[in-house]
C-alpha cells in the first residue's frame, strides 16, 4: 500500500488522530511515566534485561570510605590503662596511646572514674570527649598533634 493512502496520513491535521477525544495516546501517562520512571514496578523486566546493573553498587567500593576498624567506650579506659599501663610526661599526667594499641575511635558509653590522663587517638566522638575533659582529662588527636 503506498504511504500517501494509509489511515495515518489522512488523519494527519485532525486532532485526535483516531484516539478519541478524551486523551488517549496523548501525555506520559501512555508511555507509562517519563524518563526512567517504572524502572523498580512496570517497566522491571526491561529493566533486567536492557540494564542489569542500573540498580544497586559496585561491591568493590566501600560506602564509607574511612571505616572505623576496631572501637573502645569510655567505660573500658580503666581496664587498659591496669592492663597497658600509661606513659608520664613532664606534666606528671598519664598518657594513654589507644592508636598505638590498634584502636580507631573512642565512644562515649559509661563512666571514666580515672582523673586528669591524657588519651591519644585518631577519632573521638563529642560524649567521650566530654566526659573525659569532666574529669580532668585531656583528648590528644592524632591528626591535629602528630607524634614521633
């Protein structure tokens, strides 16, 4: 048939085309939404197919990229300083290095009933700083007082 006869080139100026007066065939809604919408619902299984990888992340690379590897509450202050002991500086305050004894970070949980010591770490979050510096203490960080 040749093109200049087909249905679709007669209704061509009309408004509707053939699809009714009531819209259909006309906005998104007959796409099934715009852009990449229906790709988790109506559209999942021309998702898996066309896109397999458009949803989730690659395994490899880490969310958080500074993960905090091994962690210390404040309660257990008192058992490694009995168990590692401190070191003294001039200032007669005990120092207590926790990075040199594998920890990342110190918390906040419980009590400290130890007096003005020193504690040496990378990170600290607010509650275990303060309760610290309640009782006399002094937080060190790494990143802020490099040491040799």
């Amino acid at each position: 048939m040749a093109t200049r006869l087909r249905k679709s080139r007669r209704q061509r100026g009309t408004r509707y085309c053939g699809w009714g007066q009531i819209g259909q065939h006309r906005q998104s809604g007959s796409r099934g939404g715009i852009g990449a919408a229906g790709k988790h619902k109506h559209f999942w299984i021309r998702t898996v197919i066309e896109e397999p990888s458009h949803f989730g992340h690659d395994s490899f690379y880490l969310i958080n990229r500074n993960p905090v590897r091994k962690w210390l509450n404040v309660r257990d202050l008192d058992g490694i300083l009995a168990q590692h002991g401190s070191v003294r500086d001039k200032d007669t305050k005990p120092t207590l290095d926790l990075t040199s004894l594998g920890y990342h970070k110190l918390l906040g949980g419980g009590k400290f009933s130890g007096g003005g010591l020193k504690v040496r770490i990378e990170k600290i979050s607010h509650n275990a700083k303060q309760k610290i510096e309640d009782v006399g203490g002094e937080v060190l960080l790494y990143n802020e007082h490099n040491t040799k």
